[in-house]
C-alpha cells in the first residue's frame, strides 16, 4: 500500500532534450513559457492527453556515471537521473501535444540513483517503495535512501556492499563494457583496428579464422571489421585461460585499464566455425558492417540515456543490423557483451529459459528492434520484483547456462572450454545469401519495396498466401520470398514444398496410418510435422512450408487440430494440443515461432469453393496482378536481348486483351493472364522473340480463351486475331 506522505494520483517524469531542435535542450523554453512539449508528432500522443491537471511533473535528464558518486559504485557505472524543475500540470488542450504547467526552476540540480526509467515520458504511480522513494525525493525535497536500493535484488550484484549470492562471478562486466567503449573510438579508424587485429594474429594462432573470401572462395586479408566480430576474439570456444590471455592483449593494445577476467560465468559463445558478424566479401552487401557498427554505437548512447531519441535510434539499427546474412539473434549476444547490464542475449539457452522459465512466449528469432527494446523493458521491469527469478541480465544469462546444462548453482569450471550450442549449429562452408534484391534480379516485376512489405506481413502473421489469376508467377514468387525469408537458397532442408488436391488429407499432411513393410499398420508423420520436427532442431533458422493450390483440398480438414495452432499468438509450447494420432497419451505438439507456412492460390479456378472464414483468418493475403509493365521490359531487353519495340507491342496487345477478360461478364479480373505467359524463363535462349511468342499464344494462350469462351468461339478468334496482328 502507499505512502500516506504520497498521494495518490499520476506523477510524470519528462525529458527535454530534443536532438532535432535548436537548442536541443528546451528546458529553459520550457520553463519561460509555462508549458511541456512531447518531442514527437506521431508518438506518445495518448500519454500526453492522459496527463491531468493537478498531475505533477518533473523535468529530468539521465546519465550515467562511474566517478564523483556518495558510494562506492565498485567499477560499475551507475544509473543517474537529475531533476531540474519540479511542476504542476495547468492545462491539457487533449492533442498530445504539449501540456501547460506551472514550474519551479531547481538552481541546483538533485541526483537521484539507479531507478531512473526508460522512456522520455515516464509515468510513476506510487504503487511500490521505489516509485513512492523517488515521488518524495523529486516532490516533497526527501533525501534518497541510497543504501536501499543499492542493496536491493535489481542492484545488488553491481553495488552491494556484500554479494547476496557470492557463487555468481559477474566482475567481466566491467571489462566488457571498458573495452566495447574503447572499440567505439575506432569507428572511423577501422584501418588502425585492423593493425590492431594483425598484431594480435602474429601473438594468437588462433585468430588466423579471421581471413576474407572472395565470390570464388579465395582467402584474402580483411579489409574491414565490425566490433563484435573483434569482442567475439575471445567468446569463442577456448579454454578460460586461453579468452583471458586474448582479451587482456586486445586491453593492452586499445588502452583498457580494467583487468582481463579469468572466469566468464554464462557467458553465450560463438560457434568457432561461424565467428563472424558479418558475411565474407563474396556475398557481403556495401552497408553490411557499417550497419553493425549503427547498432553498436546506438547500443551504447541508448544505455547512456532514457531519451526516447535514442531507443528509436538503436531500435531502428537493431531492425537493419539483425537482417545481415546469418546475423539474426546473434546480435543480441554481442550487444550482452557491449553493455552486459543493459542488453539480454538471445543465445538458444536463453530463449529456452525465457520460454520455459519466465513463461515469455515472444517470438524471439523475428522480433524486430521494437520488440527487442520492448523485451528488455519487460524484463528490466521484472527484475524490480523481488519475488522475480532473477535480478539482471548477466543472472538470466548465467541461469540460463546452469539449467540448460542441469547443474547445480556452482562456478564455471575452469577447466572445461564452453561452445554456444546452437545458434548457428551448422558448421558448413559459408552459404550464398538471398534477399528481397536477388528476387528481382531473377526476374521479378515487383517493386523492392512491396516484397520487403511481403516479407514483413509474413514475418508477422506467420501464415501467407499469394493469391492471382493464372500466370502471375504465385509459385515462383512463393519460393524466391522463402529464400529471402530464410536468407539463402542453399539451406535445402529449410523448405518443403507440397501441392493440395481434392483428396488431400490430415492423414496424408500431417499424420496418419500407413502399412509398414512388416504388413502392420504404423503411424507415419506427414510433411507438416516433419518441418515441424525440422525447425524445433533449429530455432535460429526459419523453416518454410510451401502448399501449392491451397484452396484446391479442404485446408479446415487437412490441418485439423493444427489450425489453431499455427495462428501466430499460439506459437508456443503453452498452447501444444495432442493430434489426432498420438504417438503416446502424454504427446503434444505445437507449432515452432520459426516456422512459416505460405501457399499459393488460383482465383480464377472455378472449381473451388469459397474457403472457410476460420482458415481465411490466420492467413495474411496478398494479390498478385499480370506485371507486364516497365521492370519487365527492362528484364527482357536485358536478359533476353529483345528489341523495345517488339516488348511494347506485345505489352500494348497484352495489355488489351486483359482488359478485354476483365470486362467481360462471364469472367472478370481473376481470369486475366499473367506475365509468365509473356516471359521465357531465365534460362532458356530465345533466337527470336516474335517466334517464341507466337508459339506461345498457339500452345497456351488460345487453348485459355477457348476455355474461357467455351460458348463464343468468336471471341476467342478475335482476341486471338488482335494478338497476332501484323506479328512478323
């Protein structure tokens, strides 16, 4: 229960500092004009209308700091949040804009510790000793009970005066984040880093791995290098000694002061056979490293500060810097060792304990640096608790490691090397990347921009399918968007591809009986549980389930029980559900956050009936059109050398009999013909263009219209005729 010094209501602490203005901190402004402004146009607008007169407000800044502190911070930098003004909201006009208030400038700014917040609208409702603290301290002029705090479950581990759980070794921390600060001084001195890093080749033969390749494979020297790769020198798999011997060069050459640790509890590692953060210069794209370098600067500047500026900043690198070829969740592990503290790793021991555990069901391998920072949120609001599992990230982390492992609460053992155990479990030569501009280039007439849009509708929902009339390429396209979305081609067993048709079942697609060669009936599992089976062995990786014509079975009766299962907010083990067939009377299964499913659908195949609005509902749809448009003329006289006034004749004619389908009565939009029936396959050699296509409106497009004018021949002459018109 609160304070009775407290009363009730809402208390808010407000940022003034805007990186867009001139000046960048208002408070003076804010101060003179008797008001409060939110720094964004298109955020937190809800917040600001909820602010109500006789709410009282604080203007706030926050930093942090390792020196000149009423304590002994013992090597760890300390959150601080300074209160300049006190005040008392006068006015809301209700747009989210801005509030009236009435202030009180402090002459000397009060510092308040390590509960600060982390938004530039904070929001304190006195529902808790900390939050009732900190309303008197900005409020009422009460002095901070430092000791406190400092010896509470969220802080204890950094600034104690004695460790409450002494078997967790978290002293490393300091020297990762020293030495992450010193990195960040290279950023535009790679040419000095990799100097740096010669050197230290020359000391440690086992950094030779770190040598470039060209498209063919051929070693060459780095060029560049982003700073996780370099951190990753020594959280790789090595004996304690050998990371402690590495990291205390690595300190010696950038000037950190902070001993080398000799014990690395829960730590997550690199795979040694996939150390890098960044693809070899065969397959790397231009941005590729500086956008690891974006995020790691706007790691740092983020934990720095709770301005709002900032977190989007770093969320918008996170987005940019996870989508680098096999990058993914491996970024949060280099961020853990940037700011140990601030950031939670993502590693598959932690995901499992998140999961398991913590009971946290987000889709961890395809949240974006919006859900990432929201994440860290949640769990930092959770460590306030108490009764919560655990107080940090390094604890989460290192719990993590113990029960992944079944051990008992003890140091590491130093003796025994450690290995991430499967964020990146395959140690395979380098596989080609495949993104949305590869699709495109082999031959798709959409905008990168719709593609991009696709991927992230598929992201999201989980379930896709691309809907058009024949010919609009819905197959191929199926395929190319899975390579984006699993980010290579070569990973065959990532995708599977199956077709629907009317006698399509659950017994065939998912499981069912089948005689054995012994004669006896056995339970057999279909395509959807293999995947399913294929991506829970590998979380980090996308798998992808490819189901032509859809539309042409009975989807409700072949996913059965699955149907509820593979609806995004129930891809997790909570929500398992036993099958039809179980294998035992204990099984369940559920659907894996990293399987996608996307199918492909017909609409002018007049076979098939409307399909189920249950179904309909956990798929996202996009519709493809006929794109005989300027990308494909571009391709075509690109890769098939056809002269531009050939392509934009038969566009023109195209074109018209399209519009001729579309109005028709009898048919309609659905019926149009698409592109691919107008476009040779990559591959294929066309000597002449004219004669491909009349070959094709002779063996593909007139058997159509016949079809399509089954009862008026003549319209399918005439659209014949017109296509074919003066033709040479």
């Amino acid at each position: 229960m609160a304070d009775a010094s407290v009363p009730e209501g809402q208390y808010w602490f407000v940022g003034s500092f805007y990186p867009d203005r001139d000046p960048q901190d208002q408070t003076e402004r804010f101060i003179a004009d008797g008001i409060w402004e939110n720094g964004f146009e298109d955020r937190d607008l809800d917040t600001v209308k909820s602010m109500k007169v006789g709410d009282r407000i604080a203007i706030r800044t926050t930093s942090v700091r390792r020196n000149g502190l009423p304590f002994d911070p013992r090597g760890h930098a300390v959150p601080i949040l300074a209160v300049r003004a006190v005040g008392v909201v006068t006015a809301n006009p209700g747009d989210g804009r801005s509030v009236g208030v009435e202030w009180t400038r402090l002459d000397n700014p009060r510092e308040w510790y390590f509960y600060t917040g982390r938004h530039t609208i904070w929001k304190v409702t006195p529902s808790h000793w900390m939050r009732e603290a900190l309303i008197r301290f900005a409020f009422w002029g009460e002095d901070q009970d430092t000791e406190r705090f400092r010896n509470d479950p969220a802080w204890a581990k950094r600034f104690a005066d004695h460790d409450p759980k002494p078997e967790q070794h978290f002293g490393w921390t300091a020297f990762y984040e020293e030495m992450a600060t010193a990195l960040l001084a290279y950023r535009d001195k790679r040419p000095k880093l990799l100097a740096r890093l010669r050197e230290m080749q020359e000391r440690h033969e086992e950094l030779s791995f770190l040598m470039d390749r060209d498209r063919r494979d051929n070693p060459m020297p780095l060029r560049d290098i982003c700073p996780f790769t370099v951190m990753g020198t020594f959280n790789r798999g090595a004996t304690p000694a050998k990371r402690t011997e590495i990291a205390a060069d690595w300190a010696e050459l950038l000037g950190v002061k902070a001993p080398a640790p000799t014990s690395f509890d829960g730590i997550p590692l690199l795979n040694n056979q996939n150390s890098w953060f960044f693809p070899t210069a065969g397959t790397r794209q231009k941005d590729d490293i500086d956008s690891l370098w974006d995020v790691f600067e706007a790691a740092i500047a983020a934990t720095d500060t709770s301005e709002d500026h900032e977190r989007l900043r770093f969320a918008q690198a996170y987005s940019r810097a996870r989508d680098i070829y096999r990058v993914g969740t491996k970024l949060t592990m280099g961020l853990f060792w940037t700011r140990p503290w601030n950031f939670v790793p993502l590693d598959g021991r932690s995901r499992q304990y998140l999961k398991t555990e913590l009971m946290l069901d987000q889709d961890f391998f395809a949240a974006d640096g919006a859900a990432y920072a929201q994440l860290l949120d949640t769990l930092a609001s959770k460590f306030e608790d108490p009764q919560f599992a655990v107080h940090s990230f390094p604890e989460l982390s290192w719990t993590a490691y113990l029960e992944r492992d079944g051990r008992a609460a003890q140091p590491e053992a130093v003796a025994r090397p450690e290995t991430e155990d499967d964020d990146d479990p395959t140690p395979i030569s380098p596989q080609a990347s495949y993104t949305v501009h590869d699709i495109v280039t082999d031959g798709c007439f959409i905008a990168e921009s719709a593609l991009n849009s696709y991927l992230a509708r598929w992201r999201s929902k989980k379930n896709l399918i691309l809907q058009g009339p024949p010919g609009t390429g819905k197959t191929w396209l199926a395929r190319r968007l899975a390579y984006a979305l699993i980010g290579t081609k070569d990973n065959k067993s990532a995708l599977r591809a199956t077709q629907f048709h009317p006698n399509s079942s659950y017994e065939d697609f998912v499981r069912g009986w089948r005689p054995g060669s012994d004669g006896k009936l056995t339970l057999v599992d279909g395509p959807f549980l293999e995947m399913v089976e294929r991506a829970n062995a590998n979380p980090d990786v996308p798998h992808v389930m490819l189901i032509e014509e859809i539309n042409r079975g009975n989807p409700v009766q072949v996913f059965g029980e699955l149907l509820t299962l593979i609806e995004a907010g129930k891809r997790s083990p909570r929500e398992s559900l036993q099958l039809a067939y179980p294998r035992s009377g204990s099984e369940s299964v559920h659907v894996p956050s990293n399987l996608y499913i996307i199918g492909t659908m017909n609409l002018a195949d007049r076979s098939l009936a409307i399909m189920d609005l249950a179904f309909r509902r956990r798929f996202a749809f996009v519709s493809l059109e006929p794109n005989v448009n300027d990308a494909w003329q571009e391709w075509m006289a690109k890769r098939h050398n056809v002269a531009s006034e050939d392509l934009e004749r038969v566009r023109h004619r195209f074109e018209a009999l399209n519009e001729r389908i579309a109005e028709d009565p009898g048919l309609g939009g659905e019926f149009r013909l698409g592109h691919s029936f107008v476009t040779p396959p990559a591959e294929e050699h066309v000597a002449s263009f004219n004669d491909w296509f009349r070959g094709v409106v002779d063996t593909e497009i007139v058997p159509t219209l016949e079809e399509y004018w089954f009862d008026d021949n003549a319209k399918a002459v005439a659209a014949t005729e017109a296509l074919l018109d003066g033709l040479a």
